[in-house]
C-alpha cells in the first residue's frame, strides 16, 4: 500500500500556495471574497484526502518519465507535435505544440523535450472553467466578476521542459526533471519534479 509520507505537513503547505492562487485570480483585494470562496473549496478536496488517496494523486506525474525510452527518434534530430497536454489541475486537456529530440552525450541517451500550450486557448479554457465555479459559488455579481477576471488573466502561458537520461540497456530512465512555468495577469509561477533511478 502507497502513503505519502508527512501528509499532514504537506497539506499545510498546498493549502497556503492555494491561496496564492486568489492573487491571480482577483488582482483587488477589497474584491476577493468570491475568489477566495471558491479556492477554499478547491483546497477542502486536498483537506479531506487519506496519506494513501494522495500517494494515488502525486504519482501521476511520474507517467510523464515511463516509455521515454520506447521513443523511435533518430538521435541527434528535433521533432516536433501537436499534442494535448494534462495539466493536473483542470478537468480539461490543453493544446500544445512540442519538441522534442534524443542525444547520446555519453554513455546514456538523453531525452529533451520543450512543450509549450497555446496561450489564447489556455487562456480560454481556464477563464471558461473559474466563470463555472465563479457562478457556482453563489457570487451576487458574477458578470461584473467573470470580466474582470478574463481581463486580468488574459492569454496564459505555459511551458514544460522535460528532461531524462535513458538507460541505452533497458530504456528505463536514469534520472529526469520536469519543470513547468506559469505566466498569467503579470504573475509568475510554476512547479517541477526530479526522479532518479536508486542503483
């Protein structure tokens, strides 16, 4: 059985970087009691999470790193596709253009991999998901609240840089880092993770 390991410490911290996110979304802070409503719900989900429910949640991304090295590239080349990109926090997939090539440096390959979603597209789908919740949470205002919002987000950039070096041997990954940038209404932000092979 899977747990996360200081569950509790860490609810704490995701629960403060949340509230961040009420910054992003309503840049006055005399009008933030809506925003706030609806991301203290958001957060409540993380709240009511078991140590091993969330192991299940934060080992999604480590699917990002498998099959890298199933991957039939020339080494050497950049490629590149349109794809659909999960981002982990919206229940939609995200259009995305990315590149990719395969390096042999040393003795391991190496796999990189820049992706980059369509800013106005994001920039609709996320502003289209929080004028859902907006109008959800009960706000006495919302039309007045969902422009403001849309004019204070606008496009939204994100970018992914993934990066591993792959075991020529059995294609498994030696060691990777992913690490996504946020752009949105002048905030920047982001998140990453590294997995390493333990021999």
């Amino acid at each position: 059985v899977l747990r996360m390991r200081d569950w509790d410490a860490l609810k704490g911290k995701i629960g403060a970087g949340m509230k961040d996110m009420v910054a992003l979304i309503e840049p006055d802070e005399a009008k933030r009691a809506p925003a706030a409503a609806m991301i203290e719900k958001m957060a409540a989900g993380f709240q009511q999470l078991s140590p091993e429910q969330a192991a299940q949640l934060f080992l999604k991304p480590w699917a990002t790193f498998l099959g890298l090295g199933r991957n039939p590239r020339e080494p050497g080349e950049w490629y590149e596709a349109d794809i659909e990109l999960d981002t982990g926090i919206f229940p939609m997939p995200l259009p995305a253009t990315s590149r990719m090539r395969l390096t042999r440096p040393a003795a391991a390959f190496h796999w990189e991999q820049h992706t980059q979603m369509d800013p106005k597209a994001a920039g609709e789908a996320i502003t289209s998901y929080l004028e859902t919740m907006i109008r959800a949470s009960g706000d006495k205002a919302p039309e007045g609240k969902i422009a403001e919002m849309r004019k204070a987000l606008g496009d939204i950039r994100i970018n992914d840089v993934l990066e591993a070096d792959i075991d020529p041997a059995t294609g498994m990954v030696i060691e990777g880092s992913y690490i996504r940038s946020i752009e949105a209404g002048g905030q920047k932000g982001g998140n990453g993770a590294r997995v390493k092979r333990l021999d």
